[in-house]
C-alpha cells in the first residue's frame, strides 16, 4: 500500500498474494491434515505455534479465496492479459476442490459451475497435444507453472521419465504395469489378459512365466537369450507358448484396441517409435525402435528401444517427453508448462460433485465430454453393455477411472485416492506390499511396504527441531 500505484492494481495484487497463499496452503492441509497458520508476516524465531486443525486450515483457505472471488478488480481469467497470473476462475476452482475435500458436494458444484462462466474451458484437440508448449496457453489452462528453455528457468522431466533413446533421459519415473493394465477396452469394457486372443491361458500361469507372452520373434537364432529364457519360464512352457514367429504380433494385440489414452501417454511394446539420442550415431533420429524383449542390441535404426533401466522390460512414458530431434535443446533444458489447476481437473471433480448429490444424469453429460475428447465411447444412464451406468456408486468409479488416466504424472492421482480412502486398493493393489513389476506382472523392482500412518504426513523432523510445539504423528520414526 506504500507503493505508487493505483488502487485497483494493488487490489488485484492483494488477491494474487492471497490465492497463492491459500493454494500453498491447500497443499500443505491435504498433506499434512493440519499445519501452523500464520497470516501476518512474522520473524523466523517467533514462528512457534502448532498445528491448526484440518478444518481450521481449511477455513483459511476459503476466507482467502473467498477474498479474492469477491473483489470487483480480481479479473475473471487471464488467458489474455497477465497470462499466468492468479484469475477469479481459478480461485473458484481451487474453493470447490477444498470444498471436494469437506464433503461439501452442493457447494463445490456451484462454485465449479463458475469457471465456465470466467472464461475457460474444455481443450478440443487430441489429449496428448495439450502436453505440447505449441498448446499450453489454451483456454484449458487455468493456473501453471511455467518453465523456459533457459538454465534455472527450466524443468528436467525429460531426464526423469525419458528413455536413453529420447534425449538421453533416466526413466527413473515409470508406468506401473497395474496401470498400464487398468486402461479399458476402447469400448469401455475392463481389460482382461486372459480375453486377448492367444493368451487365453494367461491365468493358468505364474507371473514369470507369462513373460513367455512378451517375448520377441526370432529367439530361435538368439541362443543365449533364448536359453535364459527357458531357465526363466521352463522348457514346457517355452515350447507350448513361445512363436518364433507371431509372438510380438499376438502381444501388440493387447494394446490396440484399448482407450487411445493408452497409447497416448505410454510407450507399449512392439510400437514403433522415431526417436532422438543426442550426440550419437550422427546426431541422427533414430527410425522405427520398439520396445522389445528380451534386449538384443543397441544404436542400430529399427532397434531395440533403451530405457536407462533395462534389468526387465519396463514401460515409458510419452506424456511430457519429446521424441524429435530438435524439440528440446537438453534433457535437463525442458519448457512445457506443468498444469496445477486445469479445466478438465474441475470438470471431472463438478461431475464427482453432482453424482454425489445424485444428478447422475447432469454426472454423465460432463463426464462424455471428456470421453468425447478421448475417443471413447459415450456413458448412459441405466441400461446394459459396458457403457451403462448403474447407480451412484458406479458412476462415481467410473468418474475415479476418468481421473485416473487423464492425470497421471501432474502430481493429482494421490491426492484423489487419499481423498477417496482408495490409496492402499490402488497403488498396493490392496495388499501390504507392492513393488515396480514387468510388462508381465513380475514384481522385479524395490517393494512399497504399506502402512496406515503413510498418511496424513506428520511434521517433518527439521520443524520440530525449531518449533517443539510441533507434534509428530504416531508411527513416524524420527
């Protein structure tokens, strides 16, 4: 307010210090279920006090964003002017996904009803564009952070989830293979392995030796693969299930004709693939590789795709990794924004709102728009077939489905399962341990031990060593 300026821009400025200031927060309360609240600006050694209560916190927020919705000089989106600022849109959105988290379904509804209203909307091209830097400032993107090309402005996800092949990266992030399995059939039925056709006996078999199934032609010249792999999967069953030609045409089977997200956001075995490798044969794209099993040689156009990690067959990401030479200037020099706020999160959360509040119909109608968009086949109300949707608690999985695969690696997923009391069924497959599997089901990565006290995070040690009015949660070790 000492500043020299008008007093609608230091009203619009106080908004966008309070949104950013609830969105932290919000973050904070959905991780922490209660932290310290401080609302004026305050000294490090005087920042004592203890955990607010999850509602306390949460009302924090809504009294910020409630600030910001209600002042005439909070502009109603900034898709055109100040791109990338804080809008009202935004602060309705981020106010009914609080309300989402309070179970206050009528009123997350009405304010979801709002963004619309405020200028954004639904992307109508194909999904996976949207995750281009050509389309990230598209009227779907209602609050992002932004990155550039240049050092210290930019993002490293390239190197995080990019193969050797594209861009050098380290796939140290992965599609899990019980996600890969969850995509549906692209006429909205569940996937099933033993419903492809050859793999009939799919659950008759171990998850080892169903690796049989994934294996590529020609392992009959490959000796010293093809012997491994018999040790693997056994005699028998490498000479009543392996094709030495026909086998990566029977496994690709199992990918085609599924939701086009699939294919969309993962590298799936025996695709070709034009990628580019940096500094290597050439500095020249590399035509036609696939992922293939078992590994046979590197660097050669139409081989075998590398991942960094290739002790087992291992999915990769294609969401938010570029393949063409020329598309980044590094691995670690990445420029497509990252979406915290988009519009189909609030489209698929006002759907969540209005099944809750049982308007299935007006549920569904907002739920094929998305499915519209995906290409994939339109829910209905009541009726039979896979597309039929029977009662609340089926149309609010189905809604947990859509959220599922379209945001997976924009940091929303866990949120929603801890929201929904579904982390454990999911990431654990409801069991007490899980851990990184192959293509085939093969837990061959680290385990994830799960534990109730995973969550709520308790106060991390480096506070409660500044601030003993801090209280850790019971079953943290520190």
């Amino acid at each position: 307010h000492k500043a020299d300026m008008s007093a609608n821009k230091l009203a619009r400025y106080q908004c966008e210090a309070r949104f950013l200031r609830a969105w932290a927060y919000n973050r904070l309360n959905m991780l922490y279920q209660g932290v310290p609240v401080y609302l004026e600006p305050i000294n490090n050694e005087d920042c004592t006090r203890g955990q607010s209560s999850v509602d306390e916190v949460w009302q924090v927020i809504l009294d910020d964003l409630t600030y910001c919705i209600n002042n005439p000089d909070f502009p109603n989106n900034t898709l055109n002017e100040d791109y990338g600022r804080p809008s009202k849109g935004a602060a309705y959105a981020l106010r009914g996904m609080v309300y989402m988290w309070k179970k206050q379904y009528k009123e997350a509804g009405n304010d979801f009803k709002e963004v619309e209203a405020c200028g954004y909307g639904l992307w109508t091209g194909e999904y996976a564009d949207f995750f281009k830097y050509e389309n990230e400032k598209d009227k779907e993107m209602i609050f992002s952070l932004q990155f550039s090309e240049e050092t210290g402005y930019c993002d490293n996800i390239q190197q995080m989830t990019g193969a050797r092949d594209t861009y050098d990266g380290w796939t140290e992030i992965k599609p899990s293979a019980d996600f890969v399995d969850y995509y549906k059939n692209a006429d909205g039925s569940d996937f099933k392995w033993s419903e492809v056709d050859g793999l009939e006996d799919w659950d008759l078999l171990t998850p080892q030796q169903r690796e049989i199934f994934f294996c590529r032609d020609g392992l009959e010249s490959m000796s010293s693969q093809k012997n491994a792999l018999i040790k693997r999967v056994g005699e028998d069953i490498y000479q009543k299930y392996y094709l030495n030609s026909g086998n990566e045409a029977r496994i690709k089977k199992a990918y085609d004709n599924r939701d086009p997200r699939l294919q969309q956001t993962v590298v799936t075995p025996y695709v070709p693939v034009d990628c580019y490798k940096p500094n290597y044969a050439g500095d020249a794209n590399q035509i036609g590789k696939q992922l293939r099993w078992p590994l046979k040689e590197q660097g050669t156009n139409g081989g075998d795709f590398w991942l960094d990690k290739r002790t087992s067959a291992f999915y990769c990401y294609r969401k938010y990794n570029e393949f063409e030479k020329g598309r980044l200037i590094s691995r670690s020099r990445c420029h497509t924004d990252w979406p915290l706020i988009r519009y189909t999160d609030v489209l698929l959360q006002y759907a969540e709102a209005l099944a809750q509040t049982d308007q299935l119909g007006e549920a569904i109608r907002l739920v094929n728009k998305v499915r519209t968009r995906a290409h994939m086949p339109a829910l209905t109300e009541g009726g039979s077939g896979p597309c039929a949707v029977n009662g609340k608690e089926d149309m609010l999985e189905r809604i947990r489905y859509e959220r599922r695969v379209e945001f997976c690696l924009e940091g929303i997923n866990f949120f929603d399962e801890v929201r929904w009391g579904t982390y454990k069924e999911t990431k654990f497959q409801g069991k007490d341990v899980n851990g990184g599997k192959s293509w085939w089901g093969d837990m061959v990565e680290y385990n994830w031990y799960y534990t109730d006290y995973m969550w709520p995070w308790t106060a991390p040690i480096s506070e409660t060593q500044k601030n003993p009015n801090l209280t850790k949660r019971s079953g943290w070790a520190y």
